[in-house]
C-alpha cells in the first residue's frame, strides 16, 4: 500500500474478497499519494504487514492469491484521445490510474504535473537518461515502444501546460536515440538531446543543467522553479496505456542481471510478483549470491531475502557474487578532496562524514547534507574505501530528528 513517495494508501479490500485485474485495492484522500491497483485477479489472502523492498520494513499490503484467469475489472475502458481532454481531466486520469514517476523516486505523477500557478513552465523534458550501472530497462522501452512513449509524453505536456518536449537520452544508446528521433519527427514542438554517457546523468537537476544550462536551486528548489518538468520514458509510457486502455499502473520494465543470473533479461512484470519469481524466470542463479540489490549498484538498497515484491519504483534487480562485492575495509581520510571533485550536488562529503561520526550534528549541518541525492559517487571515488553516503544518510535523519521530523 505504500509504492510512492507521500502518503500510503489505506487497503479498499479484505481477506477473502474476490479481485480484478486493474480493480483499486488501496487509496488515500492526501494529495501527495497515488492509489494501488490489482495485478491480478484472484483471492485476498491476506491484508498485513509485509517487508518493503525499499523502505526496509513492513508496511500494510494486500495478498491476492491469484486465480491465473486474469479477469479485467469492466471499469478498465479507453479514456480518450488527448485532444478531447482537458489538463483537469488529465491529471485526473493519471491520479486515478496510481501512475508515479518510474525512474525510481516514484513521486505521483499527477502531482508533478500539476505545477502552482506562479510557476511558469516553458520546458518539459523526457527522461531517457538511464546512467545507473546494470540497468536497460529504460533502454529497451524506449527502441521498442517509442511510439507509445511519445503518445504519453504529449498527454503529460498538455496536463502541465507546456508546449516544448526534449527526449533526453545518454550518447551510449544509438539505438533507443534513432528509435525516439523518429517517433518525434512528426511533431514539431517535440525533439530529441544527446547527452554524455556520465554518471548521475539522470538525475533531474543534472540533466536540467546538462541539456538547458539552467541550475536548480538547493532543496527546498525544484526543476520548476527554472521553468521545467521532467518525466521518465517508463512514465510517459504508463499513461499512454492508461489513455489507450484504461489500465492503470499494475506492471512495469524491470531488468534482472548480475553475474549469477544465468540469462540476464529484461521482463514486464506484474506489481506483486516476488524477486525470486524473476529470477527464476531468468533461468536461476549460478552460484549463491552474496547480495540482492533492488536497483543498481550506485543507489539501489540490498535485500535481506528474495521473498520481497516488485513495486512502482523497482527499476531493477541485481544479483552480486561473492567476487563482485570483496570490499576493501575503510582506512583513514587523507583529505585527498576525490569526494568533493565526485559530487554532482556540490558537497563536502569528507565533513559531513567527518561530524557525523563525531555524533556533532550540529556542525554537520552546516554542510547541507539534506542536499545530498545519494548517488553514491563520493564513496566510489573515496580511495579510503569510507562508507561516505551511509554516514551521510546517518546525518540526514539526525539532524531530521532534531527538527522534529522523526
């Protein structure tokens, strides 16, 4: 019930209760939410708590024992084309199909296109810049459902207002870039940038600077404050299915790779389904794995068990070896300045390390570790091998803490 940044859903159903393929099963009344649909049909099992694959703890989720007949709820019907719809019924459209930001921060879409009156958006950009090591599922989408990328890209721009739309999409995909360049070429407000292959390339203010010269201001300042909104491909694409179909938001892309997976693969995947399902899909492991990841191997989280479910925001799932994860044991800071040259947001890492680990919260916020994305490039630059952004991430919460935002 919890597969978004904002508020968790409250469950619609209780055990025993029959569903549909498309049926809402959670919902909240906050603004900043987006409801859960059913992936299936079948029984409710279980309404309870369930370990999160990205909060890492239980949250209230909803069991459906599926029936394998795949039963469409009847009120999944074709919402129309975009012309005869308004911005309102758009972004209604979109709340109601629970479609959120697909890159992996899962914020509601309806939200995101939904910018306050004062702010004026003369920019929409598509997110194609998939920069996190592993991952393709961005990648495939983008040469194999370029079309429908496009349809959904426009329905996105009408809602927020803008007439300007730039596919963005690193120099590493020729292909995906020829696919998307075409699938534009008829539309005359629409095109396509090249960026450089860089790691956090895809990052919103990394790519808003890339591709526009425009700087976001720190946190609290959004990419609508310089005149932009920005969206995933694997977005655009969900809300070309929920205008062509109705379907809301119950699958998506997920790629499954690592070493150990004997056939590395990029699969559709129902909302629901276990990790472990995948990668038995995906022929199984060679060897024992060291490490699940959901995500990549820069900013996604590792799991205790297989036994988690694909969310909206599980772009991936990597399976590390024993060889893949040796990790050299941290030694002193010799105040190389690598972290600092590394950090997309312009941070001091090695002080805000520094005072964290002091327990001196006070001083470590002098350093703006709230502006800090996790990216992780700081740690990996770090030839100390300190775990940099865990300590960071220790200063994020205490200094929240100390707000009162515990």
């Amino acid at each position: 019930m919890h597969q978004h940044t904002g508020a968790p859903c409250e469950p619609l159903v209780k055990k025993g209760d029959r569903v549909l393929v498309g049926q809402k099963i959670g919902e909240s009344k906050a603004y900043v939410s987006a409801p859960v649909h059913s992936s299936v049909s079948g029984t409710v099992v279980a309404v309870e708590p369930r370990q999160h694959p990205a909060l890492l703890r239980s949250v209230a989720s909803v069991v459906i024992e599926s029936d394998g007949a795949f039963e469409v709820d009847p009120s999944v019907k074709p919402r129309g084309e975009i012309d005869s719809l308004s911005r309102d019924e758009l972004r209604q459209i979109i709340r109601e199909a629970g479609i959120v930001g697909l890159g992996g921060a899962a914020f509601p879409t309806s939200v995101k296109v939904s910018p306050p009156k004062d702010k004026k958006i003369d920019v929409f950009l598509l997110n194609g810049a998939e920069c996190e090591p592993y991952l393709t599922a961005d990648h495939r989408l983008m040469v194999e459902e370029a079309s429908d990328i496009v349809h959904g890209m426009l329905a996105l721009m009408k809602a927020v207002g803008v007439e300007k739309g730039i596919v963005c999409i690193e120099d590493n995909k020729p292909d995906a870039i020829d696919a998307m360049s075409k699938a534009v070429a008829d539309f005359p407000n629409l095109g396509t940038a090249v960026v450089k292959t860089k790691y956090p390339q895809g990052g919103e203010k990394q790519l808003i600077k890339a591709v526009l010269g425009r700087e976001v201001p720190p946190p609290p300042g959004l990419p609508m404050d310089v005149g932009v909104v920005v969206n995933n491909v694997g977005t655009a694409a969900a809300v070309a299915a929920a205008l062509r179909t109705g379907m809301p938001l119950i699958e998506r892309v997920v790629t499954v790779t690592g070493s150990p997976v004997r056939e590395p693969a990029n699969l559709r995947v129902r909302l629901g389904t276990s990790f472990r399902e995948l990668i038995e899909q995906c022929g199984g492991l060679s060897e024992k794995p060291a490490k699940i990841i959901a995500g990549g191997p820069m900013m996604g989280i590792a799991q205790s068990s297989d036994e988690v479910p694909v969310i909206k925001g599980t772009s991936g799932i990597l399976v590390m070896s024993e060889h893949d994860t040796v990790l050299d044991e941290p030694t002193n800071c010799i105040r190389c300045g690598r972290c600092v040259e590394a950090c997309p947001m312009f941070l001091m890492p090695l002080y805000i390390r520094m005072y964290a680990e002091a327990g001196r919260w006070d001083l470590a916020a002098r350093y703006s570790p709230a502006n800090c994305m996790e990216c992780g490039s700081c740690a990996y630059e770090c030839p100390a091998r300190i775990p940099l952004v865990q300590w960071i991430k220790i200063a994020k919460a205490e200094i929240a803490a100390a707000k009162g935002g515990r």
